[in-house]
C-alpha cells in the first residue's frame, strides 16, 4: 500500500480508500476541497499502484497495512474513514479487527456479503469486460456502458492496468466477494449506495444494520455506483465535513438525495 498524505498534518485526519481496479487519483477533486481544513490520506492498494508493479494480496492484508499505518502515523486514530466498493470493504474488516477506533465511517456501496460460488465466474466476466474493455465497443454497447459516470471509471482503470493486469482485477474481485462481515465496531456508519445499484447494493446495507443497528443508510436517487464521488464531489465533500464538525446525522432513516 502507498499512502498519501495531504493538508496539514494537525488537522482532523480523514482516510480515503478506493474502489477495485482504480488509484487514489480518484479522489483528488475530494481532496482540493478538504484539504485545507483537514489531514486527507488517500490510499493506493496493492495491485493498483500507479507507476509501480504490484500483485493484489488480500482484503485482510490490506486492512492490516491500513491498520498498521493508523497505528504508526495518527496514534491509532482515524477521525473519519471513507471507501468505495472494495475501499469499504477494507474499511469494513479495519473496523472489525477493532485494532484502531474510526469516528465516523462511510462505506459506499460495500460488499459486505459473498457471492454465491455460481456467480463468481459470470459476474467476475462482467466486471473485468466492463472495466478493462467496454472503452473499445462502439454503438450500443457504448451507450450502454459509458455512461458519464462510468467514462470517467474507465479511464482511472487504464492508468492502473499495465501495473496490476488482469491478474490484479481478478485477485482482488475474488477476494472482495469471498468473505461475508461478521461484526463491525463504530460510533458513527454510514452505508451509502446510488438508487440505480440498489438490487445489490440494499442486501449490504441491511447485513450492515443487523450487525450495527445504528448504521444509518442513504439511499441517493438516480446515481450508479460511484456517480455521488465522481459527478458531485462537492456533496461527499460537504457530508464529510459535516460529520468531522458537528457529529453524526441526527436522523438515523434512510436519506434520499435527488
């Protein structure tokens, strides 16, 4: 893992990590607008390092490598933790080793939960055509794949790929999907996922709340996986900062942004 650090190291410290196949480039417009008030770390997990040749190890080796760098760097103490897809499924298995404590956690669109054996083959072909390969179809299979929020997804993907290849993706997606969360410890979670995602994404957020009853879940309208980061930066930008200076949402029913 590779950890960046950006803002002043006195600052509340926010940790950001990313989802399958992509670098910590993806945050970096979330990091302009935090920056200057907090101390943004933002993470590249093995296998998707830019510039540099790596093989993907294990959700739980890089929790423990999250862990270890909390640990060594902010005293054991994370004031706010975000992660997208895989990111918060690394989040997740940080909490639960209940090694560090997180104040406020937000786990977009995290799978929390395997895949049943059957599915590994068919979905894993999916996400490997969509991510590596759907840049290069034309017609409706363009349409259908690229749309603004997915285009700007792809083209993270191809800056990581001659690091990590195929072998990277496919490490990583069998690992995320392999193993289901059995506790998890946190004052403030957060699960988050886009309205057009929710087949899937609504069975983790409800495994979640069964195992922190507190989770308070929201549900934003009309956006796909990764749309709120990559189109609206300055929403996730703003919740954040509202969960570092004024403490948990007061509503714990799920929120639905149009």
């Amino acid at each position: 893992m590779v950890f960046h650090s950006y803002g002043s190291k006195t600052g509340r410290s926010l940790m950001l990590l990313p989802g399958l196949g992509v670098s910590h480039e993806m945050f970096l417009p979330l990091v302009e607008l935090l920056r200057e008030d907090f101390h943004v770390i933002a993470v590249e997990v093995d296998g998707f390092i830019l510039g540099e040749h790596s093989r993907f190890t294990s959700i739980d080796d890089q929790a423990a490598q999250a862990n270890r760098y909390v640990k060594d760097q902010l005293g054991g103490h994370l004031d706010a933790a975000y992660g997208l897809c895989m990111g918060g499924k690394i989040l997740s298995r940080m909490m639960e080793r209940k090694e560090i404590t997180v104040d406020h956690a937000v786990l977009d669109a995290a799978p929390l939960l395997p895949l049943p054996k059957w599915m590994y083959a068919p979905f894993g072909y999916y996400k490997c055509m969509t991510a590596w390969m759907s840049y290069r179809w034309t017609g409706f299979w363009k349409r259908l794949f690229r749309s603004h929020y997915f285009h700007v997804l792809l083209d993270e993907c191809r800056k990581v790929w001659p690091y990590g290849k195929g072998r990277a993706v496919r490490d990583g997606f069998n690992d995320v999907y392999a193993h289901k969360l059995n506790s998890i410890g946190g004052a403030d979670i957060h699960f988050w996922y886009g309205s057009k995602e929710a087949f899937f994404a609504k069975f983790q957020a409800r495994h979640l709340a069964q195992l922190h009853p507190d989770t308070h879940i929201e549900i934003f309208q009309g956006m796909n996986h990764g749309q709120l980061l990559i189109d609206r930066p300055e929403e996730v930008a703003s919740r954040i900062r509202n969960y570092l200076l004024h403490g948990r949402a007061a509503s714990n029913q799920p929120f639905s942004c149009q």
